[in-house]
C-alpha cells in the first residue's frame, strides 16, 4: 500500500496543477509492489496541461518520492483498462 507520506507528496506536488483527480493505481494500490516496481499515478485535469508540464510533474514526483513514476492522464486510458485501473485506484484528490 502507498503510506501517507508519499500520499501527502503526491498531494503537494501535483496541487500546482489543479487536478480534478489524482489516484494510485497498479502495484502499490494493491500492496503488492517490490523493490524495483515504479508508482503507478492517474491524473486528470479540467483543464488544458501541456506535455512537458506533465513530464516536469512525473520527473519532480519522482524525484521526491525517491521512486521511478509513471503518470498516465485520464484522457489517454484505453477503454479496456479503464475498469481494470478504477478497480484499483486509490484516489488521492
């Protein structure tokens, strides 16, 4: 499980950007990440955000965090994992 300190980063950092949705999907959703799996973040926004914003975001958060992250926006879900990554989610914001 993702403990509260990276929760409270995750919360700090993407705040700049005023997502609608921050969660937690994947591996540490579900307590079951190991020692070289990355931090699976979905992030939405009402709101226009430009690529290399988000790949500043991913970068900063992975360097807080101390671990490798993959941000996936909302709008760039397929539709067959959808469901799959809503099961897990651990929203955030």
């Amino acid at each position: 499980m993702i403990d509260s300190r990276k929760q409270q980063i995750i919360k700090e950092i993407t705040a700049k950007f005023n997502p609608s949705l921050v969660g937690v999907f994947g591996s540490y959703a579900r307590g079951q990440q190991g020692i070289r799996s990355d931090l699976d973040i979905l992030i939405d926004f009402n709101h226009r955000v430009n690529l290399l914003d988000l790949i500043g975001l991913e970068n900063e958060l992975s360097k807080k965090l101390g671990i490798r992250v993959d941000l996936v926006t909302a709008s760039s879900l397929h539709q067959r994992l959808r469901p799959i990554i809503e099961r897990d989610l651990i929203r955030i914001t």
